[in-house]
C-alpha cells in the first residue's frame, strides 16, 4: 500500500487538501458532454439538472473565449475581449480579471495560476461585498 506522501507528491498536482475532499465526496465531480442550460443555482444536461455552488468547465488547451463562447452562447460573449496577449496599455488581455459581471477567466501554468488567483478571488470578493462593479 501507498502512503500518503507517495500519493500528495507525484507528477505535476499539488495537493492541498482537494483531493481527499473529492474522494470523501465532499466537493462533487461531474463531467458533463450535452449542457442544455447554465442556471443561477446549477447546471441542466440532458434530462438531469445538478445543483451547484460553482461550476467550473475545464476544457483543456485552446482559446478560452471561444469555448466559453460555445458553452454560454453569443449574447453572454459579445463584448468580451481575447483572452491573453497584450492591449493597447500593456495589460493581459481578458486574464485574471472580470471579462464581464459574473464572468472571469483564469489560465496559465500551475505557477501562474497560484500567483493570480490570490488576486481572482480578491476581485471576486470585492464584487460580492459590493466594493467593485
């Protein structure tokens, strides 16, 4: 049998306690193939419709924008800038920031994505207590 340090350090996942809280059932997984409807409490698929605090939707490699543009449709989208790459200030295109109210995006390789989502989750926290638009 395995210990735990074996388990906890291997490859390129660190864990911090997600994955014994996955494996309790504690935060539940679901993966999802024919979305009907992203509802305020939780997600519709085929005939089934799971309650949900958050929803995340890993998606793998490709242009964030464009996935999300598939899964939330046109409207959500439409003035919803590039994700990465520079704009006319020299800031980070559409990452790790609001791209629009409720809608955020956050990428990168595991060192950036522990770097900025301390900054994510302050923004995101600023919105629900009303400080930031």
């Amino acid at each position: 049998m395995l210990n735990d340090s074996i388990l906890t350090h291997q490859g390129y996942y660190i864990d911090v306690g997600a994955s014994n809280l996955i494996a309790t059932g504690a935060i539940k997984l679901q993966k999802i193939e024919n979305i009907i409807e992203v509802l305020p409490d939780g997600i519709k698929f085929d005939s089934v419709t799971l309650p949900a605090d958050e929803i995340v939707f890993a998606t793998g490699y490709g242009n964030m924008v464009t996935t999300a543009r598939k899964i939330l449709g046109e409207k959500v989208l439409q003035r919803v800038e590039d994700v990465w790459g520079f704009n006319e200030n020299d800031e980070m295109k559409g990452i790790w920031r609001q791209a629009r109210k409720g809608l955020w995006f956050m990428g990168g390789s595991l060192a950036l994505a522990r770097w900025y989502s301390r900054g994510v989750a302050l923004g995101v926290g600023a919105v629900e207590q009303g400080l930031m638009e």
